[in-house]
C-alpha cells in the first residue's frame, strides 16, 4: 500500500524539516498495513490576541453570481422574509401537529444522477489577504513550502487598507514552486523516508 498524504496533516512535518519553528502534536497509530497520522490540534478555546483582518469579508466581495444563482439567492432572502412574518403561535401550532402523513413508492426504479464537474488543477489558487502597509514583506516566499505540498499552482495577494481591498495580485507560482523544490531537495528527501518508513517497517 502506498501513502497518499493529506496536506494539512504533513504541512507542519515539512516545516519541522525546514528548520522552522513551529510547534505541532501527531497520534501516530499503525493498522496493518495502514499507517494513520492525527493531528492534535490546539484547544478550540484558546485564542490569539490582539488578532485583526479583514479576510473574511474579500470572497464574498469579489465574488460574483451569475443569473440563475442570484435568482436562487433572492428566492431564499424571500423565503426567509416570509417566514420572518409567521407569528410565534402559527409556529408553535406547527410544532404540536403531530399526525404523520404515508406515502406509497409507485416507481422501484433507482436513477442516478451525476452532479458537479471536474476542476481542474490550473483553477485552483490560494488566497491570503494583507494589509497594505505590509506589501513590502515578501509573503510569496513563506507560502512556497505549503503550496507544494498541497500542490495549487496559483496565489492571490489582496492588499487591503482599512478593510478596502486596493490591490489584488493573481500569481502563478509554478516556477517558483519548482525552484524551491531544486533548493530544497534534501530536506525533501527526509520526509519522504519518514513517511515511507511506517509503510516499510515489517
């Protein structure tokens, strides 16, 4: 069997590797052939202070609809509107219906559907958003390592001032992607062998 590693659990491993300081916890455990890595994240209680951005609000800003969506955004924004407008006591007298309606299958015929498409690679990109007094700091090269491992060919910058997106820069960071991985083929070279080493052990 061979190892298909999930990036967010082998991102932290790979910066061990690289000499950076990061801390991370992993539960390995063994199965047969099957080697499980899990990872112990922090508590979700903990907090980070001090923390401000505005990340959040730059998908939904610049993302756009088309026709048929938008129609289906505004049939829900309707629904809820008209539900808004129930009084508690047309809810309640809901609740306590308690009778239960039958149905009867008159088609045993099972159809299958196929939904969605494929995306490929080449679509797919990264996004981090900055402060605009910090464009100079060369965030492109600290994100190198995980785009590897998570193999996206592409990252957006988006430079905000006061939550104002002012500047959006698409990248395609193939290249650099490859050089870094030239540079850093020893490194490289131990993580692998740490991998394979729970598939190989008898």
């Amino acid at each position: 069997m061979f190892p298909e590693p999930v990036s967010g659990d082998f991102n932290p491993v790979l910066l061990y590797y690289l000499n950076i300081d990061k801390k991370f916890r992993f539960v390995v455990q063994r199965v047969g052939k099957t080697v499980f890595f899990i990872r112990r994240e922090n508590s979700p209680t903990q907090t980070i202070p001090d923390v401000r951005g505005y990340g959040h609000a730059f998908p939904e800003a610049y993302t756009t609809w088309d026709a048929e969506k938008d129609q289906v955004k505004d049939a829900i924004k309707s629904d809820s509107a008209k539900e808004d407008e129930k009084s508690v006591d047309q809810s309640l007298s809901a609740f306590n219906d308690n009778s239960v309606s039958s149905y009867h299958l008159t088609d045993k015929v099972l159809t299958k559907e196929i939904g969605g498409g494929y995306i490929p690679q080449a679509a797919i990109f990264d996004l981090k958003t900055r402060s605009i007094r910090r464009k100079n700091q060369g965030f492109l090269g600290e994100q190198l390592p995980r785009l590897w491992i998570s193999q996206i060919p592409n990252i957006v910058l988006a430079f905000n001032r006061f939550g104002v997106f002012e500047e959006i820069q698409k990248t395609d960071a193939r290249e650099m992607i490859e050089n870094w991985e030239t540079e850093e083929e020893d490194n490289l070279r131990r993580l692998v062998a740490l991998h394979l080493r729970g598939f190989l052990l008898p």
